[in-house]
C-alpha cells in the first residue's frame, strides 16, 4: 500500500494488517489517513490508559523533552527517582527497576527470582507457570507462557517452567520440589481469554509459597495500573507477592514498563541488569503524569463503576443474543460468543458505518474489551449499539 512517501511492504511482515494507517486519535476515538473515525475498544492492547494522545502526556513529554532524554543509566534522573517513589509509596514493593517493555520486565523477573535461588535456595531455579499464560516475547517469556504451540515455535525453549493448572492450587502443589523458586501468574489471564484468578487461588497461593519458602510473582502487565479498578490487581486477595511487573498502562501508550520487588528479595549486584534506554526521564515523565491522574481521588472509584456497567451492557448483549454472558475484573472484560466467530466480527466491526469499532478476539469463542480508563458510559453505550447490530447480522 502506498503511503505519502513511503511504501507499507517495506515493513516486515508479522500480522495482515487492513489497508489503512491512523493518523491521529483523541480519547476513545482514532482517525485514518482519510479522515474516517474508529471507536476503539483495544486501546493498544490496554497500553494507553488514558485514551489517545491525553494531555497530561503531551504536557509530560513536551516540558521533559525540553529539558533532559536521555543521560544514561548509569545516573539517577529526577523523572526516575519521583516515579519509583511513587510506585513503592502506593504498592508492598520497596525497589524498582525501569525497563521498556512488559517482557523485559518479567525477563527481568526470572533473572532476579533465579538469582534469589542461586543464593537462598541451593541454586533453586525453576518458576513453576500455568497453562494458557502469557508473558512475553522474548525466548524465556516464551518459554514461561503457557500459550498454545510456543513450546515448538523457537525450540529448544528455554527450560525451567513446569505448568500447573490456572485456579487449582493442588496442581500448583503438585510440581513444587527442591529445584522450585517461584511460582509466576497473572492476576487475570489476558490472552489466555480474560480469566480473573479467584481470590481464594490467590491467598491459597500466597500461603503455599511462604510455606515453601518460596516467591511469588504477579505479572501485572496487563491487570495493573488501575485497569481492575484497583492500582494493582493482586489487592483485591489482600494479598503481599514478592516480585511484580508492570508495563502497558504504566506508560499510557509510550514504552514503559518495571519490575517491583521486596527488599529482601532485592540481589542484583553491578553487572547483573540493566538497559540502555532504562529509567529514561522522558518515559518515566510520562509514567508519573500517567500514576498522579490514576491516584487523583475518585478515579479508581469511576474504573470500578464503568466495569461493572460495561459487564451490565454486556450480560445484557448476551442474554438478548443467546450468547454464554461475560467475564473479566474492571476495564478488562470478555463476552464468551456461543460459536468461533470472533475473527470475523472484529473483521466486521472495522468496516462498520458510519465509523470503525476496533475489538479484539484473543480467542476465536470471545471478544475482549479493553478500553481507556476514563472511557464513558456514552461511548460503552455507542460500542453495545454497534455489536448488537454485528450480532443480529
């Protein structure tokens, strides 16, 4: 496809694209290069919080670019040092490190866990993950996600991440053994199809790791940062997990992601980690505007309310439609489809008049919604209008 001076086939391929290219967006909203507009329900895949282009960010990355990108890791930077204050102010964690994406973040959390291993647990390293995760692209995310068909796609994987079954603690219990560090899981399972841990998992989970002497570790790249109405999602358990990654959300749509870690957890010496972009103060800028709004008061109140009205609007959807209702924890929800199709109803949806939807089918049998934080009930209402009419196709 030509575009202005460019050309799109000299991207390379990973994913069929639809033969159009967004130019600008606002909120909830997105533009194409022919002025056509989209409601978009993906928002990055949760990454942009706030919606499209929100002024806090461009205030962020306007006044910080003026002043200071990138001076190097090896030096503290006020962005960073406000940042982290902050998370470890609002979370059980007391240190963070700063990296770019969410599975940097959780490479970064295998490292320091299999560290931690090599020093308390007589080289312990195994990180025992479950069926259906999702933790990154990278060779050992890959190899930690229990995603279908990734264990032969880059083979050999890299080993260590026995898989035990989501919300069944005795098949957790089952595969812990001498070589067993830490156990490693979403709070809601986002790929694998929008399945929220039980709380009763969660803090059966906690107190089986802490038995064993053991760690625990939330990947909260997607559940975190307000997106289940709380900051993180593992507060809905009450529960203390040793080890935590955040990325998506943290960054409201620029690359940002970090891991969290307890102070006895902390063993990283100079050499062990880091990053030429990590901690940079234009991203961290944007990260700090990014926690002060989702911190001001009353805002994880409203993604409470707009959660339980999004699941409302869609259990209503499905009882109309004879579908098999809906799922998910805040801001990221699924309505489970009776039948696979998911694909072409996001197909449809995108050629939808007078403007585009943009939905996301992780699984051929649902559709998930992950829309800006501070979306409305007139744009959820706009979004139930516009699949309501798929459905009756």
């Amino acid at each position: 496809m030509q575009y202005h001076n460019g050309n799109t086939d000299s991207l390379m391929f990973i994913t069929p694209r639809p033969e159009l290219v967004f130019e600008r967006g606002e909120g909830s909203w997105l533009y194409d290069h022919e002025g056509r507009k989209y409601l978009d329900f993906i928002q990055g895949w949760a990454v942009n919080c706030l919606g499209h282009c929100p002024p806090e960010i461009a205030a962020a990355l306007t006044e910080q670019a003026g002043k200071l990108i990138n001076p190097s890791p090896a030096f503290y930077n006020a962005p960073m040092v406000e940042l982290a204050s902050l998370l470890t102010a609002n979370s059980v964690f007391d240190r963070v490190f700063f990296a770019n994406t969410g599975a940097e973040a959780n490479e970064g959390a295998i490292k320091l866990a299999r560290k931690w291993g090599r020093l308390n647990r007589s080289g312990a390293h195994e990180i025992i993950t479950f069926g259906h995760s999702f933790h990154g692209r990278t060779l050992a995310t890959m190899s930690a996600s229990g995603k279908a068909g990734w264990d032969t796609l880059y083979a050999p994987q890299v080993a260590g991440f026995p898989k035990a079954i989501y919300n069944d603690i005795a098949s957790v219990e089952a595969l812990i053994g001498p070589k067993t560090v830490a156990v490693m899981l979403e709070p809601v399972q986002g790929e694998g199809g929008v399945i929220p841990a039980e709380v009763e998992f969660l803090q059966a989970l906690r107190e089986l790791t802490r038995r064993h002497g053991i760690l625990l570790i939330v990947d909260e790249v997607q559940s975190g940062m307000g997106r289940t109405g709380k900051l993180f999602a593992y507060e809905h358990a009450g529960i203390e997990p040793d080890i935590m990654t955040l990325g998506k959300g943290i960054g409201g749509g620029v690359p940002l992601a970090a891991l969290l870690a307890r102070e006895a957890v902390c063993c990283f010496e100079p050499g062990d980690q880091g990053g030429t972009y990590n901690g940079n103060p234009l991203m961290t800028a944007v990260g700090v505007a990014v926690l002060k709004r989702l911190l001001a008061p009353g805002f994880l109140d409203e993604v409470a309310a707009r959660g339980r009205y999004l699941a409302q609007r869609l259990n209503e959807l499905s009882a109309r439609h004879g579908l098999q209702g809906e799922r998910g924890a805040g801001l990221l929800r699924a309505l489970i489809l009776a039948d696979e199709r998911g694909p072409q109803l996001v197909a449809a949806a995108l050629a939808m008049q007078p403007h585009g939807l943009l939905l996301n089918s992780p699984r051929p049998n649902l559709l998930r919604f992950m829309p800006a934080l501070n979306v409305s009930e007139a744009e959820i209402d706009r979004m139930i209008e516009q699949l309501d009419q798929l459905l009756r196709r």
